[in-house]
C-alpha cells in the first residue's frame, strides 16, 4: 500500500459500519485519507464499528439505505469523492435462503443505485466492487477457480452477487470506459479475524460459544473453504484501487484475491486449530446445509502477476490473529490490536 498516494484522498466507503470496511476505515485513516462513510445501520451487536471507534475516523457519516437512489444521489453529490469503495450488501447465505428478495434488492438494485449516483458526478475516478468468491458457478471441481470463469450461484446471496458482478460490468462498458473511470469487481475468500460477530459464519460462532461457555455447534464438517485473513484481500482492493486510478483501463475488471492453495482447509480442521488453544466442546450438527457449496477455491494468478500482489499469512498465523484479537477486545484494547496487526500486516513480505 502506497501511504502518499492515499493521503488526503477523498473515499467513500458504503457498508462503512461493516467488517471488512472497519479494517479498511482503520488502514485508510492511518495513510491520511479523508473518509466518507454510508450504512443503513450496525450490522451486529458487539461489533468492529463500536469496538474500534470507527466514526471517530470518519469526516462525515450517512445512515441510508443504498436501496433508496434519491438518497445515494445526495450523499454523492455532497462528498463528491474522487474513490468510491462499495461493500454494503446483504451478505449472509443463510438469511438470504429466507429473505431472497430483500437480498436479490441490496445486493442487486442496491449496486445499481450507487453506481448510477457515481456516474452522474464529475469526481469519482476509481471504483471498487466487492463481491466474493461465490459468485462463481460451482462445479465441486478440485482446482480453482479463474475470473474467466463462468459466474452463477445456486443460493439468493450467491446469485444475487454474481448480478451485482455483472451489473458492475455492464456500468463499466456502457458508462465509465469512455469516460475514463476505472471500475473493478473483487472477488475474495472467507474472511476471517477479530471484529466479525456476523451470524452463521465458522469463526464468531466459535467464539460466541467460547464466550458464553457453551458448546460449538459444528455443520458441514468436511466443507472446503479459501479462508483468509481479511488484511489479504484488504491489500488486495487498496493496491489494485492505486493501479485502477493510474491507468483505469488496463486494471479495470475482475480480480480474485484468495488464499494459497494449502491454506484452503475444512470447517473440522479450524475447529481443531482453535481448540486446541481455546478449548471448546463441539457437536456435530446432523442437518447440513445442503444449498452451500462443499469445495471453493480461488485462483489468484491474475493479481500476482499484474499487482505483485500475494497472500503474506498463512491460516496458522491468521487463526492467531483471531485469538489475539479477540483476547485484545476482551480487555478493551480492540483498536490498538487492530493497529498492530496492520503494521505487522505491512512490515511482511
């Protein structure tokens, strides 16, 4: 990440109350961004936002649904940012096997809204999309997959992303090619590190139970997955967003940012990891979700060749970085563990 380049740029950020955009926020304000941000609403009860003080590094924040075009009109002409990173969306598969229009209408109408709003100003020049890795048609094929490949999920929230992804696409060709805009879509594994309290995900739930001193409920055991921790693909949209922004052509597109190979393990195998430094009991659940897929992998050849961009932890020292985390939180330290790990994040190669 190049601190010059970011320092005093202007970016707005939706789903800004998020995970992912949390980690973002507290990297971006470190190298002198000015940060805009806009989020329907806290997306759990504890979570990174409040924990790390998040407003606090924000010049201005919106409650808004992306939903609402009128709204993302507004706030896009009062920013006027030069950087738009768009991560708000529904992002759970469970609660979108039970809530399919909602999800198909943040995640599809929504992206649609805030690129619109974007093109009808003058001062965004670079755009990053974030998707995920499902939204790839999944063939339970043992080698990974390409950005070439053929988009298409089976669950609302895996086909509601891969229409977000080809929205994206369309906007890019009918709109901001010509006008000199770069837009990518990124496409990233299963995040994981502090922070994250999301429903239905491996790591909160483990925690949620270590907390409470209940057992972890356990589900699809022997599912595969591109775990990483979520300063891997966060490196991957800052260093290609500084790419896109010298020359929007030639970086404008798709791009996967997953883990290496021998880091993509099994559910059973990073419960073990985290017991055997947190012991919790766990029990198998006998009802698997069937509609998930069972192997995902992703191939990041494109940005290691082009971006020089390159996983730097292994799922052994992410895992480490949870419990750190975690451990830090606890003891009301969240935002100064979250500073550490960045700059360790930044001082390896």
């Amino acid at each position: 990440m190049d601190y010059d380049f970011w320092n005093g740029k202007k970016v707005l950020l939706t789903g800004h109350t998020g995970f992912k955009a949390g980690w973002l926020a507290v990297w971006l304000n470190a190298a002198g961004a000015r940060l805009f941000g806009v989020s329907i609403d806290r997306v759990s009860d504890p979570d990174f936002f409040t924990a790390c003080e998040i407003a606090s590094l924000f010049e201005r924040e919106w409650r808004e649904d992306i939903r609402d075009l009128q709204a993302m009109r507004k706030i896009m002409s009062e920013v006027q940012p030069e950087i738009l990173m768009h991560l708000a969306a529904q992002p759970i598969v469970k609660y979108g096997l039970v809530n399919p229009a909602e999800t198909f209408a943040v995640n599809v109408v929504g992206t649609a809204n805030i690129l619109q709003a974007a093109q009808e100003i003058n001062s965004v020049r670079t755009i990053i999309n974030v998707t995920t890795d499902k939204v790839y048609r999944n063939r339970e094929w043992d080698w990974s997959y390409r950005e070439v490949d053929d988009l298409g999920g089976k669950d609302p929230y895996s086909s509601s992303k891969s229409c977000a992804d080809l929205c994206a696409q369309s906007f890019y060709k009918t709109y901001f090619e010509d006008e000199g805009v770069g837009l990518a879509s990124v496409r990233a594994g299963n995040v994981i590190d502090g922070g994250d309290w999301a429903a239905e995900r491996l790591v909160p739930d483990f925690f949620r139970a270590l907390d409470i001193s209940q057992p972890f409920r356990m589900r699809n055991p022997e599912s595969i997955r591109p775990w990483q921790h979520v300063l891997e693909p966060v490196n991957g949209y800052l260093t290609l967003a500084e790419h896109l922004h010298k020359a929007p052509s030639s970086y404008s597109g798709e791009w996967n940012f997953g883990p290496r190979d021998e880091d993509c393990k099994s559910v059973s195998w990073m419960i073990d990891y985290l017991t055997s430094k947190a012991p919790v009991k766990v029990i198998l659940e006998t009802t698997p979700n069937d509609k998930e897929a069972k192997l995902l992998k992703l191939d990041s050849s494109k940005a290691q060749a082009k971006l020089g961009w390159h996983g730097r932890l292994s799922i052994d020292q992410a895992l480490s970085f949870c419990l750190e985390w975690h451990k830090g939180w606890k003891a009301g330290n969240a935002l100064a563990v979250t500073r550490k790990q960045i700059e360790f994040y930044n001082a390896t190669r």
